[in-house]
C-alpha cells in the first residue's frame, strides 16, 4: 500500500510512524533542558541559530524558563509541569558530557526509566565510548544536527539500537534540498530512524542576516521564512516515493499552539493560585495593587483588605520579586476605586505561568 503524508494531532505532517520524541513535545509533556549557550561549530550555522542572544555564547543552563543553579532545580521544573520526558539541548550538549550523562541519570532516577529523553547533537565530539555511556545512562533518542560525516555515529545507533534521527531547518535552496536527500540516504538501512524538518524561522537576532542572505518573512506571519513550508512538503512527497524512512516536518504552528502552549496549561494548572485564573492559552490572569512598598507595607495593606474589606485569605498574596499585592481580579475590580483612593495603582495582568513570568497584557483599572 503506498504511504501518504499524514496530519498529525499537532497540525504537523508525517510519513510513517511520528518519532517518539515528538509525540511527547506536541502534547506538552517535554521538559526542554538546555545544557549551554556554547558551541564549537558556531561559523556554520550562526547564520540562522535561533538560540535567544541571553543564552548564545554563554555557558548557562536552563529548564525550561527557570535558570538551573543546582541539579534539584531540573527535577522541581520536570515536577511542576508534569514532565513525561526531556529533550537536552543546547548549543552543543557534548561539549560537556559529563553534565549531559549525569542529567540523564537524574532525571532517569528521578522519573523512572520510562521517561523519555532525547538529545539533540552535531556529533562531533560523539566517540563510541561516548555512545554507549550515553545508552547506558538512559538516552532514548538521539538527532543529529550534522556539519561532518556521522556515517560512524549512524552505525553505532544501528547496533545499539537506539532511535536516531536527523533534524535540521527545512532551509528553501536547491543546495539544502540536495543536503537533506542526501541525509535521508543515510538513514535508509537503520531501523527506528527519521527525519525531522522543522519550519525555517526569523528571529530577532538572526533576521537581518537572514535578509541580507535573500530570505523574506512569509506573507501573514510573524516568524515563518517564505517557501520552506513548500519545500518541507516538496520533501516529504519525495521521501514518500523514494525511500522507506520515517519523514517528519514541524511547522511554527506546532511549536506554538500544541507544544508550548500544552506545556504552558501542563505547568499553570500546578502552579496557580486560587487568585489566578488559568486561560485556554495557559497563560495566568490575576489582579495586582501596586505602590512604593517594602515587606511591611505589603503585610499591612493585605491584612487591612482581609480584615476590613472581606476578602478571603486565599484570594490575596504578596508578591515579593515584583513588589506587589497579587489579587483575584473580579475582586479587585470591586476595590479599584477605594484603592485609587487611597495612592495605589490596581491592574490586570496575564503572564506566562514560567518561572520568568513573563508578563505579556497590562490593563490599568
């Protein structure tokens, strides 16, 4: 029976059976653990990387938007949003194997041996030795980045039988369509294997490059880089008729509307307030009363709202990193007036539910 492209639960399409890996990521249940900002092949893909300028360069770990200081700070992230997995990341994860080895047995004893980690590499640091410490540790899942030949490395992943794809840009050039039909040739004699061809993006920091290289921004988007949906698909059609592999492409809209935004209502439902209202979007709404407090001020005025104005304990907290009473907001639109009144600013606001708390709507009352 001929295979046929698919439509997978997360609008991404498919040939074949979707990689394990990226079932996890389009239900949210992927922890993203980025190991460092470092990199030893920055000339050949600096161009079009789409790590953050915060991170780039910088020896820095984070899970998923909380700065790791500690090993048990992966484990409390991994807890708070329900995590069913891991994708280690970077940079290039390998320069530092023995951070990469000892996550993956945290999070292995932490979780058990069915939660699923993936690591993305280029595979130049990837010896034979390496690989098995890497199996042995509790890795699933390998996706190479390549910039060099990994006939070896693909060898290896054969024998051990691990899961081990390609995933790279779907970059819209003649040149990279040769590139990646070569890398599906590659992958043809090993069982469990595929390729994923992510959306080309803009980014904030690369997009001037990427301009000046000929790409333009794709007519009605914010990120997406005109043609490389058309090329992604182009490729899926001749990996459908010309080899046996499994062929994945992950448009922008994955990303945002079924990975991130199931791992944001994931974390928000174990981390929201009863003042905080959890949208579709997993995003937190929430009333704040804000002024030129210190500790005592901020005690003081939530114990005169309790104790004068009614209001339940539980729908009133300090906020101490942002200075602020944090309040339920169909409450504080009842008190906004008397508040005004009395010198503090009341609003609404909805923030990520991450450790960032990345504030993304103020409405003043």
């Amino acid at each position: 029976m001929p295979r046929r492209i698919k439509e997978t639960a997360g609008k991404s399409l498919v040939i074949g059976k979707l990689p394990t890996g990226c079932k996890f990521c389009i239900k949210g249940q992927k922890l993203v653990l980025f190991v460092t900002g470092l990199c030893n092949k920055p000339n050949d893909c600096s161009w079009y990387c789409p790590i953050s300028e915060k991170k780039k360069d910088n020896d820095i770990i984070y899970a998923n938007e909380l700065q790791v200081t500690e090993d048990t700070d992966i484990v409390h992230e991994a807890e708070l949003m329900d995590a069913k997995g891991a994708g280690i990341t970077g940079g290039e994860p390998l320069l530092f194997p023995q951070r990469v080895l000892r996550y993956i047995h945290l999070l292995k004893e932490s979780f058990g041996q069915r939660f699923h980690i993936h690591l993305y590499t280029n595979g130049v640091f990837l010896t034979r030795e390496l690989f098995s410490q890497l199996i042995e540790a509790g890795l699933d899942e390998l996706r190479f980045h390549p910039f060099n030949d990994i006939n070896e490395q693909l060898k290896w992943a054969d024998e051990f039988g691990l899961d081990v794809g390609i995933e790279v840009p779907a970059i819209p050039t003649a040149d990279y369509i040769n590139i990646i039909k070569c890398f599906v040739r590659l992958l043809e004699n090993i069982d469990g294997s595929f390729i994923n061809l992510n959306e080309f993006e803009f980014t904030e920091l690369q997009a001037s490059e990427l301009k000046r290289r000929g790409f333009v921004l794709k007519e009605g988007t914010f990120a997406a880089v005109q043609g490389s949906e058309s090329t992604a698909i182009e490729l899926l059609d001749w990996v459908r008729i010309n080899s046996n592999i499994t062929a994945h492409y992950c448009p922008i809209i994955t990303k945002d509307q079924f990975q991130l935004k199931n791992r944001l209502l994931r974390r928000a439902k174990n981390v929201a307030e009863p003042f905080e209202e959890v949208t579709e979007d997993g995003l937190l709404i929430k009333g704040v009363i804000k002024s030129d407090f210190s500790r005592e001020p901020l005690n003081k005025l939530r114990n005169r709202l309790i104790r004068e104005f009614n209001v339940p304990p539980k729908y009133i907290g300090i906020n101490l990193e942002k200075n602020r009473l944090e309040i339920s907001g169909w409450i504080l639109k009842e008190l906004s007036s008397t508040l005004k009144e009395m010198g503090y600013t009341c609003g609404i606001v909805e923030e990520y539910p991450t450790a960032d708390a990345l504030e993304v709507l103020y409405i003043p009352l």
